[in-house]
C-alpha cells in the first residue's frame, strides 16, 4: 500500500487547512486510516482516525472541535480538516493504515 499525502502549507494562526491522503495498492482492506503528527524535538503524536466502514471517528482532545476527519472510500482517501489552527499545531503531519504503512509527511506551519 502506498499513500501520498498533499495540502500542507503555512498558514496564520485561526486560519484554514485541509490535508489529503490518497491510497493505493492493496487497499481492499483496509480497517482504519489516520493522521499523526510530529513537531521538532517532540514524539510523533496521534491526531485523529476513522474506520474505513461506519461512522467512528477518534480525537486527540487537542483538537477536538477543531479538526474534522472524513473519507471517500471510492477514492481510497481521507481528509484532515483543520480549523482555528494555532502555532502549536505546527508539525510535519503524517497519514498512516491500520498503524502499519505510513505515507511521508506533509509540512503545517501555523504562525502567530
């Protein structure tokens, strides 16, 4: 499975971003997709995830109500809706399946 991540960018603080991240190859069953993050000198941290049939979704409380998950299973793809966006949300942003393949990162800077 491979997967390319896009929609990264800088931004000011309150602002807008949306990231994208397209799968391909064996995607047939997939189980959950996500999103993690990753700020200088900090762990990779969980942001949010969505299970690939149903409606769950999961948030790391640092963004709830502000960052939106969503998919479009026709296109293999998930979403990452950024909203109100804050400096410390600056990282390099990374899309993952089933916590096993891991796509390169896409860089969200945030200034205040």
């Amino acid at each position: 499975v491979q997967l390319q991540a896009s929609g990264g960018g800088s931004v000011q603080a309150g602002g807008s971003l949306r990231l994208s991240c397209a799968a391909s190859g064996r995607t047939f069953s997939i189980y959950a997709m996500g999103w993690f993050r990753q700020a200088p000198w900090k762990e990779r941290e969980f942001v949010a995830a969505i299970k690939w049939s149903g409606d769950s979704t999961f948030y790391a409380d640092s963004v709830k109500g502000r960052f939106t998950i969503s998919r479009d299973n026709a296109k293999n793809t998930v979403y990452l809706q950024m909203n109100s966006l804050k400096p410390e949300d600056t990282a390099v942003y990374y899309c993952v399946i089933d916590m096993y393949f891991w796509g390169k990162g896409t860089q969200v800077t945030v200034s205040s």
